[in-house]
C-alpha cells in the first residue's frame, strides 16, 4: 500500500480533476458518504443518535459538510458547527456542500467569539459522536484562537471523536502535534494514507484508521511518484524465500556474526542465535578469543571462533583479515553487536567494511565505529545495511535524536541514497529506506519490545535472511516485518518481554506470513478499506 506526503495527494487530485475530468465535488462527495458510513456504523453499533460535525471553511470543511448532509438522510440527528467563519466565508467546492446541506434542512450554528464558543461547548456535550472537520492536510505549527479553544472542547467532551482525513493539530507529513490537537478515536483518510498518520506523536491522535477510496483513478495512485509503502504482510510473503524439499543447511545460508566482547557476550549471543532461529543453516560467531568459551556455552547450535586482540575483550592486528576471511567463505557478515568501542576494535571494524565482498549488515558498534569515516559507506563494493536507532543515527550525522525522530522518512530516503545502502531506522514505527529510492514504514511490533538485545536479535534475523537467495533490501524488509510480528506473539500484550524470546517465536512469525494468516496478531496499525 503507498503512502504519501499532503502535497503528493494534492498532485493526485489535481490530476484527477484536469486529466481524468473527475471534478472536485464528486470526490469530496465520495469522502463524505465514506466519512458518513464510518460514523453511522459506529451511532448503530453502540446505540449512539445524535452527531455534531464541527467545520472549518476549506475543504475538510466541505467534507464535513457532506458527511453530515448523509447522515441526516439516514436518520440521524446531526448538527454542524462552523468555526471561525461565516457562510460567505467557504471556498472551493465546500461552497456547493453547505448549499446542498442547508437546501436539504439541515441545521448550522457559527462559532465566531467567546460567547459562541460557550454555546458551542454546550451542543458538544449533548452530542454522542463528534465529527472533526476543522483543518485538514494543510495544518502544521501550532493551533490559535478559536481553532485552539474548539479543539480543547472537543477533546474534553469525553465523547467519541471521529477525525476527518487527518485530526486537525496533527502534521499530516511528519506526525507532528501541536498543542491540543485533537485526539480521535477513529480517523477517516481519504485516498491514501498520509505519511504522518503513522508516525509519533501524530499516531498517537488517530486511534483507528479507516482508508476511504473516494473514487481516484487507480493509474493516478499508481503513477503518483510516491516510493512510500506500508509494510504489509503481503509485501513480505512475496519476498520471502521458499526452501526446496531437500535443502541441506549450505543451501540455507551461511552466515558469519562478528560480535561480542568482555562483559557484552550477550548481544553477539542474540544476534547469533536469532540467525539461527530465522532459517541460517550455517551460522558462525567470531568474537574475542577471551569471550570464545563462554559464548561456546550460551550458543551451542552455532561455531564460534575466537579472534586476535591486543588484550582481553580488544581486538587486536590480524583480526580483521581473520573475519574478511571467513566472511568471504560466507553468503553474508552481519557486525558490531557488542563488539566494543575501543579504538583497536573500531580499526577492525573499519578495515573490515572497507574490504568486505559480502554483503554485510552493520550495527551497533560497527556503526559507532563510522562516526568521522562515513567515507567509508560510499566506498565500500559490498551491499549493506545499516540498523541505526535513532541515538545511534543522530551520531553519525550530528543531529540531536529527537531531530532524527522527526525526520525519518526524509532521513532514511536521503541517507540510502547517498550511502547506497539499506537503512533501518529502528523505532515506532521502524523506517526502512533503500537504496531504489522507496521507503517502508513498518506494521509489526509492540512497545514491550522496548528492552536491551531487541535490534541485536534483528541484526542476525536480517543477516539469516540474506544468506537464503534473496536480496539484502529483500532481506531487510523481511527481517524487520518478522521481528515485529515475532516481538507481538512472544510478548502477547504484556510488558517485560526478553529480547531472547522474541527469536523463539520466529518460525511461527515466518509461518504465519508465508500463509497469509498474521492478520489477527496485528494490532499494531488497524487499517480498514472502505469501497
């Protein structure tokens, strides 16, 4: 499913209007019957009857408009509050839907000073449903004036609030929320999603998302120019690897894991045994020769090889062409968990990258050890993937984290592009940016798996499937979508998830996907399609 940015889906309708001769007012009257069948679904579902539909004068107006004018026809109570505006004040094809309401009865109260909005406060509390119509895709910044003070009513009525395409405060590009946006329980997104429905704090405000097809033709939506897409589980059931009925485990993968030091022997232990757990049929671990016995232990279905150091837990000279060596022998290396952040070590990591011909996957420490080199990404011949979070990522480009956060889907599409890379941008929601150009947000995951070792246990989920015939994006794509959905079943809604269980629901994860039936696990996005 593609995303968009406002502008993308302003392209599109623009388009619809002077190429397919699809007028304004047919697709803002699609939006309201589809605005109109969600919330008389919601009034009949729970008993409720009367509907206040609160306007402002554009076009997300006019689709409230619309929506209460249907409403009405079919029983219901409805009552529209204009905020801010008088009637002369609407434009475009919201014009024609306040004509059409009123000449059909329908009732109208302006909201244009303090006293107004008092009484505006007061039909709110007597309403059972509120329809947000107030500002659409337009939005970004902060509320005022009477827009702030009807967006605090609405979100203080305690009633249920159905927003219209985007809640209004809500940055419909980046996710941003100003203060007192309003928070619904259901939005109703015409055409496709936009991009800041999905990301926090924005997500936060739009309870479920219903998508409305308003009736675009679907070679505009196609030809749109957007690389965004939802991650999905269909995407990723045509992208994993089937096994042939006699593989034998070089034919599934063989996967090298460089990771692991003195007091981190566990991360480079999850990385490996979720290689293991995602279908790698040869996974071997180097690490520090003084952390090869204990990881011998921890890990006792993959090799593990100890490696040179200058002391204890310090990779030292000869190391490094010790995993070039072994990696070559490889399908795929995945490096850096818990590997260190000595100068020594990060020297390894450097060269390794640098003469790697194996597509690699680079994390954790190996990516601290990019911080002042990233000459080295654009250098390196091998495929790769970087698994950043966003601390981790903001280092690299020195940026604060929370910059990072809100930039996501242009970070992850500048940065795969200029470093020819997969990037992972690990999070809620996790971003993938690749190097054709597209970007994922992915529909997988839970806030339980918020604990130590989760990315590490990605690392190798990722590295594992890069060795099994397919392409490092494909392989990434896949990965994170699995770990989510494998995160979700271990954690089965309940804080204090291991990062090591989430590799134990793996195989029923990739089961599930390959048989089309993870529906009922995602809880995560609950996306609706309304026709």
């Amino acid at each position: 499913m593609k995303l968009v940015t406002a502008q993308e889906m302003r392209n599109i309708d623009k388009r619809a209007m002077e190429e397919f001769s699809v007028s304004g007012l047919v697709l803002m009257e699609h939006a309201s019957k589809a605005i109109a069948d969600v919330i008389r679904h919601i009034a009949d579902d729970c008993g409720f009857g009367k509907i206040v539909v609160v306007c402002g004068k554009g076009n997300n107006g006019g689709d409230g408009l619309g929506a209460a004018r249907w409403l009405a026809a079919y029983g219901l109570k409805v009552q529209v509050l204009l905020v801010n505006a008088a009637e002369a004040d609407l434009q475009g094809d919201a014009v024609a839907e306040l004509e059409m309401f009123l000449k059909a009865g329908g009732r109208l109260q302006c909201i244009n000073d303090a006293n107004d909005m008092q009484l505006a406060e007061v039909i709110c509390l007597k309403a059972d449903i509120l329809a947000d119509a107030l500002l659409g895709t337009g939005f970004y910044g902060e509320l005022d004036g009477l827009m702030k003070d009807m967006c605090r009513i609405i979100n203080n009525s305690g009633k249920y609030v159905v927003a219209v395409d985007v809640p209004t405060g809500i940055d419909a590009d980046n996710g941003a929320a100003a203060a007192d946006a309003v928070q619904a329980d259901c939005t109703v997104t015409m055409g496709l999603v936009k991009t800041g429905l999905l990301l926090y704090p924005g997500k936060e405000h739009v309870g479920e998302l219903v998508l409305a097809q308003i009736g675009l033709p679907e070679q505009l939506t196609e030809e749109s120019g957007s690389g965004k897409y939802l991650l999905t589980d269909a995407i990723v059931r045509s992208l994993l690897p089937l096994r042939k009925g006699n593989a034998h485990k070089g034919d599934a993968g063989r996967v090298v894991v460089a990771a692991g030091s003195q007091g981190y022997t566990g991360a480079a232990a999850l990385a490996a045994h979720a290689a293991v757990k995602a279908g790698g049929g040869l996974v071997s671990l180097v690490t520090p020769l003084s952390c090869r016995e204990v990881l011998s232990i921890k890990v006792t279905e993959v090799m593990v090889h100890g490696l040179l150091e200058r002391m204890p837990g310090i990779l030292g000279g000869g190391a490094a062409a010790d995993i070039i060596k072994r990696a070559a022998a490889a399908d795929v290396l995945a490096i850096g968990p818990g590997l260190g952040t000595s100068e020594s070590t990060l020297e390894v990591v450097r060269e390794v990258l640098q003469k790697a011909e194996v597509p690699v996957v680079i994390d954790a420490d190996a990516l601290t050890a990019l911080q002042g080199h990233l000459d080295i990404l654009t250098q390196m011949q091998a495929p790769k993937v970087l698994t950043p979070h966003p601390g981790e990522l903001a280092r690299l480009l020195d940026m604060t984290p929370e910059q990072v956060d809100r930039e996501r889907w242009a970070l992850a599409e500048k940065y795969a592009h200029d470093w020819n890379c997969v990037l992972i941008i690990k999070g809620a929601p996790t971003v993938i940016g690749c190097p054709d150009g597209s970007v994922y947000v992915n529909t997988t995951g839970c806030n339980a798996m918020a604990t130590g070792g989760s990315g590490d246990v990605l690392t190798g989920i990722i590295a594992a499937l890069a060795g099994q015939e397919i392409s490092l994006q494909e392989a990434a794509l896949c990965g994170v979508y699995l770990h989510g959905l494998a995160g979700q079943m271990a954690a089965d809604g309940c804080i204090g998830l291991a990062a090591g269980q989430i590799s134990e629901f793996l195989p029923q994860a990739r089961k599930l996907t390959e048989e089309g039936s993870v529906e009922e696990y995602i809880y995560n996005y609950a996306l609706n399609v309304i026709k």
